[in-house]
C-alpha cells in the first residue's frame, strides 16, 4: 500500500503536472498561432470600452445571470470558491502577504469553501440529468464533474475532520512539508502524511487531482483561458 | 462515404479552423443557457434545434479527427465520424438555423452558431448536398458577373421602363436621367435587388436627396454567403466592388437586403469607398436636411422589424428608429432590446429556397408573429428582403391583418418638397 500511495504522491503528482503545464501551453500556443477571422464577429448594439466589456462578460457571466438566475448563483459561488481554493493552495507552498491582507488560517473559508463547492457541483451534475441538459451532455460533462465532486469531497474532509471534529493527526504543515519537497524536487512523505488515519483522504485528494489536472488540457475546461478571447470577439 | 471523399471533405472542415472557429469549437460547455435564444425552439421545442445542439453536430466531427480526445477515447465527448448520415444531420442543422445570432447574446462565452454553421455548409456544398436552388441562383450571379455583355442591353431596356414610375414619384430632380446607369466619377453607387421595388422608391429618394448617383449593373443579393460557399460569395461580392473601383465611386450603398449589406461591409476589407446600406443613406439625408418627410402620411401604429444581419449583426440599429420619428408618431418597439429581437424566420437561405422551406419557415416562426401582434401596429416595416418575404408569408398565414412595408417605401410616399 505504501507503494501506491508513494506512486500516487510523488512520480503521478510530477506526472500530471507536466501534462498539465505543457499540454495547456501546447494547445493556448496552437489556438493562438491560427489565423484571425477576416471580419469582426461582434454583435450589436455594444455599450462601454470593448475589453472592460469582454471582461465584465468572463467574469460576471451577465447573460447566464439574466436568462438562468439560479444556474448564476451555482455559477459565481463555484467560480468565487475555486478561486479561493487556488489561493489556499497557492499558500501551502510559501506565505504570500497579499493573501494575507485579512488574516486567516490556511485553507480560507473555514471549511465552507469546500461544502460550497461540493454542492455546486452536485447541483451542477445533477442539473444535467434533466432535459434539455440530459440531451445536450456528452460523458466528458458528467465524469469531469465527478472527478472534481471527489476531488473536491477528500480535499475537503480533511480540511473539515481538522477544523469542525478537532482532528490533530494530519496538520497544514504537513501538507506544506510534503508539497514543498515536491516543489523543490526533493520529494519525501512526512509520516503523518502517510500513516495517520486520514491518509488515504489524502490520498484520494492527490489521485483524482492528478487526474483532473491531466484531463485539463483535452477537456472543455480549457475555458478558463479561452473564456476572455472568446467574449472579446463578441465586443469586437 | 468513400475514404477520397472524406478527406476531401476535412481538408475543407480545416479550411475553416481559424483561431475564432477553434475557440467557438473548443470553448462550449453545454450548459444549456441557449436553449431560449433559438426562434425555432421557441416555436418548435425539440432539442434538435437548440443552438448548443446544432453546433455540437459539427463539433462532434471535429473532435472525431482534429481532436486527440477524440481519436484516444472517442466516446468521451460523442465525437463521431462523418459519414452520409452525419451530412444528413449537417444539413438539417445548417438548415433550420437562419444565421441571426441571437444564440450569440445569450451565450455566456458569445459562441457565434452561424459560424460553425458555415462548417456544415460548406461540407454540404463539397459533398454536393446543398440545396440545389441556392448553388443555382449563385451560379447565375456569378454568370452575369462574367458575362455582363450578353446582359447588359436587357438590363438597360428594363431600367428604361422603369424610369416613368420615378418621375411619377419624385418628378423635381429627377431630369433627364431618373436611374442613371454607368456614370464615372458618381459619388454614390446604389445596388439594388432584382426588381422595380428595389429600384424605383430608392431612385426617387436619391433625387429628391440631389445625389449624384448610378445604379449598379448587379443585384446585391450574395446566395454565395446563402449556400455557405466562400469562393462564390467572394466572386459575387467582386463583381461589385470591381464596378465601384471602376466608376471611381465614393459610396457603396447596399440596397435592403441583410445579408448583401453584411457581406459587403465586413468582407470586402480596406477599399477606396466606403459601404453603406440604404437605410443609413436614408437617415443621412434626413440630418443633413436633404429630403423631408411628411409625419401624418401614415395614420396606422406602425413598428419596425430589425433585419438580424443589419442590426444585431452590423449595427444598423438607430438609423430605422431615426427615420420612423419622421414619419409617424405612433411607432412601437418590438422589443424593449434591439438586440433580443426575434429573428423572422427567413434568414440563412430559407426565404431563397421558396416554397421547399415554407412550412418550416411557418412553424417555425410562431415567436415572431406573436411578438409582432403584441405591438398591436398595424404596419410593419422592415429594411431586408428576405424579411419582407417571410413576415408577408406570416401575414398571410397566420392571417395577422397587417401591411408588410419596405421602410425605404415608406420613405418614398412620405416625400415632401422642400
């Protein structure tokens, strides 16, 4: 067992970030190196400066806010949470004073960032058996959604044993000692990584956390760079 | 489907893998927000004719043999191998959506279907599965391109006889030459469609307005954009702006056809003259206090129907408004947004293909004539053809007791003298 979860912690986490880092960067640099379209693909009647708008498109999401109200609250907290969840983990690997501009114990959100997603997602998938969704969705909606769900779900149950049930065995320094021998390619498993009682949580975090970052860049969510180009054609 | 054919066939498909074609066929996540946005599922709901649907149909191709994904785990995104039943799905895709765009405002990213559209219709038209009615009508304006010789004395003898029906109109201005043809060094060159309609209401206005002007040999009309076929609207849109080179004109105005306006304006790249659709001409004059218009010539509510080629797609969008506060008082939106106009139903090549579309075009148009009753005008005017011909098909129809006005009509009835 301890091979596996030593194959899953270190050679796959290096693995997938890899496939990660220079498969998203392979496909932005071949979308990019494509041709632009011969005419302007706006739409009218445009108000304001075009990338402000194109901007305010990507991130506040206006027209899903306008035409599916409560499919834009799922979507701003997910998006807000995830965003919260970044940083959190951005903190794990050195102490970042503007993150700290409020002072918080590391993850942020108490534990609710978390919970918030898991049920964004749930409602997200859930949302998708529903026609017309069901008949719009292929498999990749549906497994991409599950694989962050159980990302999602471990990551966040350690982070709830810890801070909602007390549980002492497995701390955020260990996770920062551990991700920081894999950040300075000098991996090594911390005890308390491998052998305390919510180990394989972790390990489960880690595992489908690989694997959601090695689907990255073959899957729709390579939006989140595209999102912005995209909406900016639309503003002309 | 034979392996020659299928090539030929992707080597087409990417053709038109530019980086705004890979974004709108990378970027989708089905999240279903378009279902509303399409007039056809709003008249007709299948699924089928969601916009993220159609545009999935290609998108499932694309995957199948430009994607990894789909090569290494095809089933993951249904990604799918183009066969003739696969162009079968192409074309009632490509076929019940009328390029408006209005998918595109509900879009949270702004996927542009008709783009992707262009993919299936232009597989459609390699695979020789295009409507036949539209390839023909292009092959016919490309032909006259060629041989305008063998045209030009019959086009001559019918402008002629049209040239008593404008000096009736506007007999002020219009002197010798009510539709002077051919004229070097004119300042603005009108093309129109085939047809006194197009011609005589814009020939009465454009003298009233003392422009100097000349009437294009060839009708604006692109069914190369229609059919989806690049090379024919390329060659039908050359026609005109070799004319307009020739003549030394300084204005290109593009009669009230959406689509010819569209194509000219955003196709044909940096020129010596400038493009603009008659309905802006219009306008113009009016600012300019070059024609005037009598306000009480129409007493009936009357509302204008935006062409989605002109407003939401080119931004003709105040200009009709502006025109309509000069001749009546009592002019009604469709909708309180421009933009969230209801398309007519007739876009995309549909109105072209006459009676094989119209049922389709019936039934799939409820939405507008609804949206149309809801002004309660009794006169609906528009500025494209395709329009005209599909909202008077649903007046007849759905029997809605309204008038169906060409705008630049409208204007030519409310002249008055200066």
């Amino acid at each position: 067992m301890q091979t596996v979860y030593y194959i899953i912690l270190v050679p796959m986490v290096y693995f997938a970030f890899g496939v990660f880092v220079a498969g998203t960067a392979a496909r932005l640099i071949s979308l990019f190196r494509k041709p632009k379209n011969p005419s302007t693909l706006e739409i009218f009647p445009q108000k304001g400066p075009k990338f402000l708008g194109a901007l305010g498109q990507t991130f506040l999401l206006p027209t899903v806010r306008k035409h599916n109200p409560l499919l834009w609250v799922f979507l701003m907290t997910f998006h807000i949470c995830f965003l919260l969840l970044i940083i959190g983990h951005l903190e794990l690997l050195g102490d970042f004073r503007i993150f700290q501009i409020w002072g918080h114990e590391i993850f942020l959100g108490g534990g609710f960032v978390g919970l918030l997603l898991c049920i964004c997602l749930l409602f997200f998938l859930f949302r998708r058996f529903v026609s017309p969704n069901r008949e719009l969705s292929v498999p990749e909606d549906y497994y991409l959604l599950v694989l962050l769900f159980l990302t999602m779900l471990f990551g966040s149950e350690m982070d709830w044993a810890r801070r909602w049930f007390g549980y002492g065995e497995m701390l955020v320094e260990d996770y920062r000692d551990y991700l920081m021998t894999l950040w300075h390619l000098r991996p090594m498993l911390p005890d308390a990584v491998t052998t305390s009682g919510h180990s394989f949580m972790l390990v489960l975090h880690v595992f489908f956390g690989n694997l959601f970052l090695i689907f990255f860049p073959f899957s729709k969510i390579m939006h989140s760079f595209i999102s912005l180009p995209v909406n900016k054609l639309k503003r002309g | 489907m034979d392996q020659k054919t299928r090539d030929d066939l992707l080597k087409l498909f990417q053709g038109k893998l530019n980086r705004a074609m890979r974004f709108y066929l990378e970027t989708c996540s089905r999240c279903g927000v378009c279902t509303k946005a399409c007039h056809v599922h709003e008249s007709m709901p299948h699924v089928k004719y969601i916009a993220a649907y159609r545009a999935e149909i290609v998108r499932r191709i694309y995957k199948k043999y430009f994607k990894a994904q789909g090569k290494a785990w095809s089933s993951l995104g249904e990604s799918k191998e183009l066969t003739e039943m696969a162009l079968e799905e192409l074309y009632e895709a490509a076929y019940s959506c009328t390029g408006c765009r209005r998918c595109m405002v509900y879009c949270p990213f702004g996927i542009d279907t008709q783009m992707i559209m262009s993919i299936a219709k232009l597989l459609l038209v390699g695979s020789n599965h295009e409507p036949e009615t539209l390839t023909l009508l292009a092959d016919t304006s490309i032909e006259k391109g060629r041989s305008l010789e063998m045209f030009k004395e019959g086009f001559l003898q019918g402008v002629k006889n049209l040239e008593q029906k404008v000096v009736e109109k506007w007999k002020l201005e219009a002197g010798t030459t009510p539709i002077p043809i051919d004229v070097e060094g004119a300042d603005l060159l009108y093309v129109a469609l085939a047809g006194a309609h197009s011609i005589i209401p814009a020939a009465a206005i454009l003298n009233a307005a003392g422009e100097h002007w000349t009437l294009s040999f060839f009708e604006a009309v692109n069914f190369g954009a229609f059919v989806g076929d690049p090379t024919k609207t390329k060659l039908i849109m050359n026609r005109i702006i070799d004319e307009a080179k020739r003549l030394r004109v300084k204005e290109v105005c593009i009669c009230e056809c959406g689509t010819a306006f569209r194509v000219m304006k955003q196709l044909s790249g940096e020129q010596p003259f400038k493009v603009s659709s008659i309905t802006e001409v219009h306008a113009r004059y009016l600012r300019e206090g070059r024609i005037r218009l009598d306000r009480n010539r129409f007493k009936e509510p009357i509302t204008y129907h935006d062409p989605c080629q002109m407003a939401r797609n080119a931004g003709v969008i105040d200009e009709p408004r502006y025109i309509l506060r000069h001749i009546t008082d009592d002019f009604r939106e469709m909708s309180p947004d421009p933009k969230y106009n209801w398309c007519c139903g007739g876009g995309g090549g549909l109105v072209a293909m006459g009676e094989e579309t119209l049922d389709f075009r019936m039934k799939s148009s409820s939405v507008k004539v609804k949206q149309i009753q809801e002004t309660g005008a009794k006169i609906v005017t528009t500025a494209c053809e395709n329009c005209h011909t599909q909202l008077s098909n649903l007046n007849d129809h759905y029997k809605m007791g309204v008038d169906v006005r060409f705008l630049s009509s409208m204007v030519a009835d409310a002249l008055v003298q200066s």
